[in-house]
C-alpha cells in the first residue's frame, strides 16, 4: 500500500531551529558555518522558503550529519531508511 503522507514542512522548520538552538549557534554563526545566506535561514526557520537540495546538504554539512537524517522530520522516523 502506498505511503500518500505529505511532507510536514512545518516540522522540519522546527526542527531545523532546534537543531540550530541545540548546536548553540547563532544565524550568523550558521550561515558562515554553512556558506547559506543569513536571510535564507531566516526564511527556512519562519517556514517562507522550502530551500534547494544545495541548501539542505550543506546545512547536513554544518551540521556534520548525513542530508537524510537532517530531513527525516518531512516524513517522520518510519520513512527514515
């Protein structure tokens, strides 16, 4: 049976914002850290903007995780693999 789930974007902003808090960074600490513009970060954290495949690896980069783990929230654990 198919998995017709959508994404849940919305967690993944939270996720990423906890991520950031947890890591102890600030905006400007990521976005030099990640080579991702300040206001990008911003836009992903306040759920404006989706980011690009780039975006995502190299926010998995700064964070030294692999992009899926990173990812894992749009469609929570179970689609993990």
């Amino acid at each position: 049976m198919p998995d017709n789930r959508q994404p849940d974007w919305e967690e993944l902003r939270w996720s990423l914002k906890r991520r950031r808090s947890d890591a102890r960074l600030t905006l400007d600490q990521l976005a030099e850290k990640s080579s991702v513009a300040r206001r990008t970060l911003v836009q992903l954290e306040a759920g404006t903007t989706k980011g690009s495949v780039e975006t995502w690896f190299r926010l998995a980069e700064a964070f030294d995780v692999e992009v899926g783990e990173l990812l894992v929230p749009l469609y929570g654990a179970t689609r993990h693999r």
